[in-house]
C-alpha cells in the first residue's frame, strides 16, 4: 500500500514508498545519491530500487503498435503524463513518446528496431549529460526487464565495461563504432545488439539514460523503451529516428522553447563541485555561464575561469580571486586565433591581461554578458 511520493532531491525521481517503510538514509536508484526519509524504519538499497523499478514496470504495455493518443494524470506532482504516437518511423516500426516529465522523456518502440543500424545510431553524437561534442566516449545502452539507468548496469556487468574510449572512436564514423563495440551478454535478442550513448571526460553520466526490454521467446516479438533525461537530446534522438516533424516530435521542440536550460545543470558535476568552491550566488543572483581558462587542461576545469551572473563577473585562479558588479564598466579585447584567443578584461578596479578562451567559451562570454546586461564594450 501506497503511503507517500518522495522525490529525490538530487534527479528528481519520484518514488513510491511502502506504508509499512518509514524511513532512514537511502539511495536513489537512479542517479545513487543518498537522501534522507524522514521517519524511523530503515530501507535498503534493492527496496528503494525496487520501488522505482515496480512503478515503471507496471506502466508497461505488451502492445508495441499502438497509435491512439493517450493524456493520463501524474499524480506525484499533480502535472501530466504525456503520450502521443507517431506513425511509422521508418522500416523499423512505430516510436511513440509514452512521457514527458521532469524525469525525462521516455519513448517505446518494437524492439525489432534494434536490429535496424541506422537506429542503433540515432542517439546523437553529443555528452548526454552536458551536451559536449568533444572529448566523447562511447557507451552501450543495457536493455534489461526493469527501466535501470544504463551507467549502473555496466559498472556492475560481469563482462566489464561496455565502452569505447575517445581515442578508440575518434575520427570513426557511428557504423565503425557498432562494430568495435561488443555485443551486451547475458540479455535477450535483438537486446544484446549495441547501441552507443555518448558522454564526455567529464560527466559520468549517471541517471541520463535507462533502457527497458520485453521479449516473448516464443515469437520474439516485443518492446523496448527507453528514458533520456534530457530533453534536448531526446528530440534530437527522435528526429534521427524517424519521428521529425511528428506530433511528439513538435510536442517535444514546443516544451524545450518554454523550459529555459539552466546553464548550472549542463556543467559536468565535478565543474560544479570545484566551481562551488569559489562562487556562492547571493540573494537573487543567478548563474548565468562558466568561461575556463585554456591556459589549463581540461581536466582543470572549474579551477580556473570566468563566471558570469545576473550581479557579477568573477575571475578566479590560483593565485588571484577579482569579482566586478554588472553595474560597472567593462571593456574587452580580444584578439582571436583558429580555434583559440586572448581576451583582455579592463575593470575600474582591476584588469586581466591575457585570458586564453577556446570559440565555445568566446560565445559563452558573449552571450551570458548580453543577457546579463552588463556594460561591455568589445575592441
């Protein structure tokens, strides 16, 4: 019996707690972050897995052809779930978006598009988690009978990491990666078929993607789906598949234009640990952009840069630590390379001689100076 809905604080997934389970320290199942319950029963780890796995599993549906559009009630934030079908997809078959919610987007589809090379390859080539499109390795998606985050089963997977390293998958077109990655042990046809998922040196990916199957043996017919966390890779997976221009596909574009990307959120979570370090927001102040200095590595970053609020410009080192208000004069000069620049900031109080910026931090700094409203003025 069904007492309360807690939702993790860290991935906001909604869980489903037993009556006779009180509380305790538990862990997200989905992004593994510890939070507290309040109450006096302890819960463990498989529970609290199985809690979100059960809810998840009872709203699947052996049906994998089903075109009727479907509006049900959300009843953990009194929201809505969200399923609109889409026609044919291609040869493969049907996709539909079962949900939209904060959780993500979670699309079905038969799982005989699996065996499809061109959808095994439409999950974009991008950090599922930052959206970086550099420094990228190659994950398999695990398709088990419970939607699990695909990051958790491969580092418990008995046949080790299923992954390819940046320098395995450079320069290699999507068709060359399925053919150097392995094929997924120990799960059902056409599930043991890779299908990569990407992220950067910098993200772990955990909780960004999570992958369900059910076959019938018999027949071998079945469905699969699958939750992306972001939305913005959702619908570039969607369009690669099939579903541009489709009802969910507008429905998604439509959500994305009203739901501002927080730019704090697309960070790499150890930038956000080490930035945490040095910029504390004040009352109504808001992240605007973090700028790293390329004079450092890119495993440096969050060590060193600039910040960018609504109420401040913060340049941090080892050895220095300058802030200015937005309200104050700025002015920049920059003189810019192939793929890097040097920008000169000018303060009342302070300057910056040499500040090495790569193009996407350039655009970044311009951007979040604009929307900020800062009074910048460019040499």
């Amino acid at each position: 019996m069904v007492s309360s809905r807690v939702e993790c604080p860290a991935c906001g997934t909604v869980y489903a707690i037993p009556k006779e389970h009180g509380g305790g320290i538990v862990r997200c199942g989905r992004c593994h972050r510890r939070f507290l319950l309040q109450g006096f029963v302890p819960v463990t780890d498989d529970e609290i897995v199985q809690w979100i796995t059960r809810k998840d599993e009872d709203n699947i549906e052996s049906d994998a052809h089903r075109t009727e559009t479907v509006l049900t009630e959300e009843h953990e934030q009194g929201e809505q779930e969200e399923s609109v079908a889409i026609g044919p997809a291609g040869a493969g078959g049907d996709i539909r978006l079962v949900k939209l919610s904060h959780s993500g987007a979670l699309f079905e589809f038969p799982a005989r598009r699996l065996e499809d090379t061109a959808f095994r390859c439409s999950i974009p080539r991008r950090c599922l988690q930052c959206g970086a499109r550099s420094h990228l390795r190659a994950h398999v998606i695990i398709y088990t009978s419970h939607l699990a985050d695909s990051v958790s089963l491969e580092d418990e997977h008995a046949a080790g990491r299923l992954e390819l390293s940046e320098q395995d998958v450079r320069n290699c077109t999507c068709e060359q990666v399925l053919q150097r990655l392995p094929k997924v042990p120990n799960v059902p046809h056409p599930a043991d078929m890779p299908m990569p998922y990407w992220t950067c040196d910098m993200c772990s990916g955990t909780g960004t993607i999570s992958g369900q199957i059910r076959v019938n043996t018999t027949t071998g017919a079945g469905s699969c789906r699958l939750l992306i966390r972001n939305w913005r890779r959702a619908e570039e997976f969607l369009a690669a598949s099939g579903g541009k221009d489709s009802p969910a596909h507008k429905l998604l574009q439509a959500k994305i234009e009203e739901t501002a990307e927080n730019p704090w959120d697309v960070l790499p979570e150890a930038v956000q640990h080490r930035l945490e370090q040095w910029f504390r927001p004040e009352e109504g102040e808001r992240f605007m952009a973090y700028v790293p200095d390329r004079d450092h590595s890119r495993s440096e970053d969050g060590m060193a840069g600039l910040t960018i609020s609504t109420k401040r410009l913060i340049y941090h080192s080892e050895m220095r630590h300058r802030e200015m208000r937005s309200d104050q004069t700025l002015e920049l000069e920059l003189a810019m390379g192939k793929d890097r620049g040097r920008v000169r900031l000018r303060t009342p109080d302070w300057q910056l001689k040499n500040f090495t910026v790569d193009r996407d931090g350039l655009a970044k700094l311009r951007r979040a100076l604009s929307l900020a409203k800062f009074h910048a003025t460019w040499k």
